[in-house]
C-alpha cells in the first residue's frame, strides 16, 4: 500500500463500499471542505485501503495488500482519535506510535468507538486486522 504505481483516486475500485483513500477528523468524520481551512486539520486520519488497488500484478491478478489507519496529531496537547464508522468492523492494532522510543511488538488493539489516544505532535499507526 506504500509502494503504487499509480496515485489514489479517492473513491471505491472494486465495487467496495470503501474508498482506496479517506481522510477523517479525529472523531472519526470524514473531513470536509470547511475543515481543511481550521486549526485542526493539522490533526488528521488517513485511511489507506489495502483491498482497493487499481493496479494488477505481472500476471494480471488483483493485488491486496494490508490496510493502513495514520493519525496525524500536530496539537500541542494530546488528541483522543475515533475510527471512522465505515472502518469499525474489524480490529486494528498499533505499529507504530512516534511518542514511543522503542519498536511496539505487540501492539494494543482498538475495536468500534474506543478512542485512540495520540500523544502531542505525534503519529500513530494501525494495521486492520
């Protein structure tokens, strides 16, 4: 999913319901127009759908990859993030989280409207499970 070759196009691909990419305010509302022009959009989720690559394999087969959740929090005070309804389904488990100075092994799992927290100036990312 970190590795196209074409750009995301922001919209369902394969007949899903859910867009290759989406961008969300942190209580999980996809951002709209207004929102970009506020303080918080510097505080951001960015979902990458790892089941919406428009691109084909050598062999022309439908490539899947793992599905990515980014929470961007740029305040200067820590920000609780909410996963967007559409992506409450499944579980998601912490990769990364740029407050930690150390790799996560096991990373805590979210489910549904658990708030995430995100340190100040800081990213989290979940893998979907």
């Amino acid at each position: 999913i970190f590795h196209r070759r074409k750009w995301f196009q922001g919209r369902a691909i394969h007949g899903s319901s859910v867009s290759d990419v989406g961008w969300y305010n942190p209580d999980g509302g996809e951002m709209t127009e207004e929102q970009w022009n506020i303080g918080f959009a510097k505080s951001i989720g960015i979902f990458l759908n790892g089941e919406e690559i428009p691109t084909t394999g050598e062999r022309g087969e439908r490539i899947i990859d793992d599905s990515f959740l980014l929470l961007f929090n740029a305040h200067y005070e820590l920000l609780e993030f909410t996963i967007p309804p559409s992506l409450q389904e499944r579980n998601w488990v912490v990769m990364i989280d740029t407050s930690k100075s150390r790799f996560i092994k096991n990373g805590k799992q979210y489910q549904g409207e658990v708030p995430i927290p995100v340190m100040e100036r800081s990213i989290v990312v979940l893998r979907r499970l």
